[in-house]
C-alpha cells in the first residue's frame, strides 16, 4: 500500500491582515467572501467587494498571497460605487432584453448612481420606458445571478465583439493591452470590464432610473450622439424611497429656484453665460454678508486692500498662472500699445504679492494679512456652469498671509476661529477638515525645502487637533506649493461642500521674491497663505440657501419683519411703528395691500419673513402688536420697545462669538 495515500495534499497557506490589525491563516486560494462567512454569515451577506492591499478587487477572487483584506459593504465609498457599476451592467441586461441588437458603450458608477451609454439605432426611446426595464433589472435581481471573471485574450475579445457586432466595445479594445483583458458575465450578459463587481445580482433590492440625456461617444461632439441613461440602486427598498425623498427636498431647496422667488440674483444670455447679476435684495444680503465678515476679520488683524480686476499678462507669467490658466482662461486684453497684454484676473494672490512687496519689510510687520472681497474670472465649460455654484466671474472672500514660518500655526488656529465662528453664525453645525499632506513616496514633486515642509505639516495638524476639529488626512493631496486644510461642510440634506480652504504657499514667494529683514539682519523669505472662509461669495450663497431653504438667519435675512394690519383702519399706525422700527436699524414693511389677513399671513410666510407684526383694534388701543415668530409662534402681544429688544437680543445671540468646540 501506497504510504502516502492518505497524506492530506499540501496547500500553501497565506497570512490575511485585517483592518484590526488580526491575522488570520488561511489557504492560498481563499476569497474574501470565504473569510467573511469565517466571520460571520451576515457579514458575508453584506460583503459588496474587497480592498486588498490597497487595491478594491471582487470579493469572490481568490487571494494568492499574504495582503491586507477590508472587506467592503453598503457603508463603504468603494461598496456602493461597486453595486452601481453591476447595477450599470444589469441594465444593460435588461435593455439588450427589450431591444436585441443595441450597440453598448460605456457604463459607469457616478457619485449617486450610475449611467449607461446606449446606441439605441433605430429605436426611439424616451422617459416612459424606463419603467419596464426597472421592472425587468428587478425580476434580474431576484434570479441572484452571479458575476464571473474571465481573464480572455485580445483576440477572442476582438472576435466576441466583432460577432456581437458591437463598434464601441471594438474601439475600447483597441486602447487596450493583450494580457489585461477581463469579461465580467451575469445570466445573459457579458461585457468588456475591468470590474470589480458584486458577488451577485441579489443585493440589488430596489431600483429606479432617474433620467435620460444625450451624451456623445467619448463626450467628442464630433461624434455619434448616445443615449445615456442614469440610475441608482440600494440594497434595502426604504433607502430609495428616503433617497427620493431627499432628492424631492433638494429640488425644493435648489438655489436657483430659491434665487429667483426671493429676487437674490438671475442671470443673462446677453450679458453671458455664468456670469450673475445681483438683484437689488441679493446685492443688498451679499453686502451684509461682506460687512459681516469684514468686520470679524478687522478684529483678527486684517487689513482691507482693493486691487483691479485685470493685470499685466507678465504679473500672471511671474506667479505661475499664465502657464497654468493662460490656454484655457480667457483671452489676453489687447490695448493700443502693441506689445501690451493685459489678463482678467484668474486669482488675487499675484496682486496680493505686489502690495507686499509695496515697501521694505521687517520681521516686526510680520504677519501681513490682506484681505479682499476680490471678484475673478475663469473660462469653465458652458455644460459646466451650474446657477451659482459654476460660474465664470465670481467674488472671493480672499486673504493672503505672509508669515514667517515659526507663525504659520497660530495663524491657522486664528484661521480656524474665524471659520468656526462663520459656521456657527450660519448654522452649520456638521463639518469636518481635510488635511492634504505630501505622497510620501513622492518627495520630490514638491517645491520649498523638506524642513520646512515638515514644520507645515505639523503645524496644521497640531493646529486643527488644538482647536478640537473633526479632521480626516489625505496623503499626496497636498498641491506642489503647499500643504492645506479645507472645510467640508454638509448641509441639511446631508451633502457634503467643500467651501473654506487655508493653505501654505512656498511657491509665490520665491517667484516674486518676496523678503523680510528678521532679527538677524539678513534677508527671508516669508511663507504665504491663502484663505478663503466662504470661497466665494456666490457659491456661499448658494449653499447657504440650500442649506436654510432660503429662511436666512434673522441678522441676514431681507426683511426682518412684516407689518399685517387686519384692515386699512390700522395702515397708518402700522406705518408709525414701521417708522419707528427702522430707525432702530430692523427691517421690514408694512403689507398695506387691501387683502385678507390670512391672505397676508401666507404671503409673509412664502417670502419667509421671520416676524410677522399683526395690529388691529385691540393692539392700537394698547400701542402693542401680537408678534409671530417663524420657528416659534406666538410669541403674544408686547409694545413696540419690548419687540425692539426682542429683535437686537436674537441677533445679537446670533452673532456671538461664542463658538462651542
Ligand atoms: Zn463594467
Ligand atoms: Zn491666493
């Protein structure tokens, strides 16, 4: 009898690190679904995709050597955008199901969702079919079809699609290298993907496509014109139907229909694209907002400068710019000397230098912190530009500092106050900080010395750490100049802004030679930040009324409050405490229109008003007003002084800088 017979064969065992830092022992070979049913079954169920070592990977792979493994669910980033891309590949299944013969191009998991591009020849489609391939990605769904990976060659890939007659995927291939090549296959659908994707088409629970537009193949307008069709999945059915709750909310808050029922801002084909025309109440709030801010930041030493809205080409040559936006930015400014090339200003720090640079500078003038609402302008793509958010010419709240280097931690703490003060004044309440740091492996692609890269570095950190903010570190995000901290805002809908930014600067200095005398008597170079707590006026506008549905703080809102008198009887003496209310600086009008009281009452409401003053017999009898109070309702019968006090106390509790952290 053969010895050995009964010898278990030898399988090579692999060490598997999980993000606790445990190692588990398993067999070369092993999945990471394998190790999660180890785990636990309902892990396993929930398990989308794997990160190993780095790298998000199907979770059905087997593992060939010792790695990292993150196991990769719903909560994930990389989980979701995996579900979206099988989603992407389910429709795909669905639509080749109703229309046999489509050419299929490209389809990928977006921020919310998923799209695919579709060459749908001769058939016309439109919203009304969506429904029937939902229905039929369901009925795919619930078949718990599995993915499979196929490693395939050039050829045979060139072959499958020349058979299936398919142009897009042919073109794909071309850019593509034998030896790399992978088919992913569910139930009756194969395509050219890279993958990763989920283990099977079951964890798609709920489905709903949203839109159809025009996209053109490879976004060349040269090109054929595609159907794309956008959609987004969940793993459980009440987390679409809350998904579409939040995108109705969203449609309700969006800026632009805000703006335009509360006369903020609009915009002109005439005078062009992306370019906001401040009404006369948007114009009037945008300057509260400035002279709120300027105001903050004359207590935390900054001084106000003014400079133009065009600069000499060669300013933009020395700081960099013209090579960086020169192509894609606006066209020079010709005048009638020959030779001259002026720019409209793409960013203020150029201009910023200049004003430092202005006289002789000691260590004792140090930090300089100048600061100014200064108005740019930059060429974005026309199907880029988006109400306020996206447009061509807009206003920064801009500030550069130039420091020496042992300053540059208080002064980001100072940055960080004024930030934290910011958002509290406006309510927002969920926030966290960015920190972008050099790639490691990457030191050389900086400019500025390693030392002082490192005192920066720490700087920032201890800085954000001292004053107790939420932060997260992004290694190799840090630009080549400097690394920087940027403010990521979520507002009431629970999207994430990215609106602040302060970040250190190495690079303009040594460009436009800036210099200090130190204590020493020699010549350095001062280190610059920029800062930007809004980013800039519109945009900030633009999340703010999104954030607040447009019902401003009351220190920022249009009109304070709204004088109802029950009949004309009352006009004139809601006109005499409107007299007397603006002369204490509140404001607001008296709605004298000959209408009924509940009429006047939902017309303050609409125009979100927060006080509502209402007067008749009674109050003009005893000099009084009945007050409602947005938010909190009746707030009862006072006289004029006593609603005065009630107006300058909200708003100074508004405005206080006590900011809790
Ligand atoms: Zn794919
Ligand atoms: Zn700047």
């Amino acid at each position: 009898m053969n010895p050995y017979i009964c010898f278990p064969k030898f399988k090579r065992m692999i060490n598997v690190t999980l993000p606790d830092g445990s190692v588990r022992t398993v067999e070369q070979g092993t999945s990471p679904l394998d190790i999660a049913k180890s785990i636990s079954e309902g892990l396993a169920r929930n398990v989308l995709a794997a990160k190993v070592n780095g790298e998000v990977i199907d979770a059905f792979r087997p593992l060939q050597t010792d790695c990292t493994l993150n196991l990769l669910t719903w909560n994930d980033t990389e989980g979701k955008s995996t579900m979206w891309h099988s989603s992407a590949h389910l429709m795909a299944e669905a639509i080749e199901f109703y229309y046999p013969g489509v050419k299929l191009a490209i389809g990928p998991p977006v921020a919310n969702g998923f799209y695919y591009d579709v060459d749908f020849l001769e058939h016309s489609i439109s919203e009304k079919d969506l429904e029937k391939i939902e229905q039929k990605m369901k009925e795919l769904a619930k078949e718990k079809n599995q993915f499979k990976r196929q490693e395939i060659s050039k050829a045979e890939a060139v072959a499958y699609f020349t058979e299936k007659q398919d142009p897009y995927k042919l073109e794909l291939l071309e850019g593509l290298a034998d030896g790399s090549i992978t088919f992913y296959t569910q139930g009756n659908f194969t395509d050219l993907c890279r993958g990763p994707h989920i283990p099977d088409t079951g964890h798609i629970k709920a489905v709903k496509l949203t839109s159809i537009a025009g996209a053109y193949w490879k976004g060349d307008e040269k090109n054929k014109m595609l159907t794309r069709i956008y959609g987004i999945t969940f793993p459980k059915a009440a987390e679409l139907t809350e998904y579409l709750e939040k995108v109705e909310e969203a449609k309700r808050r969006d800026h632009r229909k805000l703006g335009k029922e509360l006369e903020l801002f609009t915009f002109s084909q005439k005078v062009g694209q992306g370019l906001p025309l401040w009404l006369p109440k948007g114009a009037a709030l945008r300057e509260r907002l400035e002279n709120f801010l300027k105001k903050a930041q004359r207590k935390a030493g900054y001084d106000q400068v003014i400079t133009p809205h065009i600069g000499n080409k060669e300013l933009y040559v020395t700081s960099g710019h013209y090579a960086k936006y020169g192509a894609d930015s606006f066209q020079p400014i010709h005048t009638p000397d020959v030779d001259e090339e002026f720019l409209l200003k793409p960013m203020n720090c150029p201009h910023h230098c200049e004003i430092f640079k202005s006289k002789p500078r000691s260590y004792k003038d140090l930090p300089a912190r100048f600061a100014e609402f200064g108005t740019v302008y930059r060429y974005e793509q026309s199907g880029e530009l988006h109400g306020l958010t996206r447009v061509r010419g807009f206003t920064q709240d801009d500030a550069h500092i130039f420091c020496t280097q042992d300053q540059v931690k208080d002064e980001f703490k100072k940055v960080i106050d004024l930030v934290l003060y910011i958002f509290k004044t406006l309510s927002f309440e969920n926030f966290k900080a960015q920190i972008s740091l050099r790639d490691p492996e990457n030191p050389s692609k900086y400019i500025g010395s390693d030392e002082n890269w490192v005192k920066a570095e720490t700087a920032i950190i201890e800085a954000a750490a001292e004053k107790g903010l939420p932060t997260v570190v992004e290694y190799g995000e840090a630009a080549f100049y400097g690394p920087k901290l940027d403010f990521m805002v979520q507002d009431a809908l629970g999207r994430e802004w990215q609106l602040g930014t302060i970040q250190v600067d190495y690079n303009l200095p040594e460009r436009f030679e800036l210099e200090y005398t130190g204590a020493d008597n020699q010549k350095h170079r001062p280190v610059m930040i920029h800062r930007a707590p809004f980013g800039s006026m519109e945009r900030f506008v633009a999340v703010l009324l999104e954030h607040c549905a447009g019902n401003f703080p009351l220190w920022l809102t249009t009109e304070q409050y709204a004088i109802l008198p029950i009949s004309e009887k009352f006009n004139s003496y809601a006109e005499k405490l409107s007299e007397l209310l603006n002369n204490s600086d509140i404001r607001g009008f008296v709605d004298d229109r000959n209408e009924k009281i509940g009429k006047k009452i939902r017309d303050a409401e609409l125009s979100k008003i927060p006080f509502m003053l209402i007067v008749g017999e009674k109050e003009m009898e005893q000099e009084h007003v009945s007050v409602r109070h947005r938010g909190f309702g009746d707030r009862g019968s006072m006289n004029i002084e006593s609603f005065t006090k009630l107006v300058q106390e909200a708003i100074e509790d508004e405005l206080s800088s006590n900011v809790k952290n």
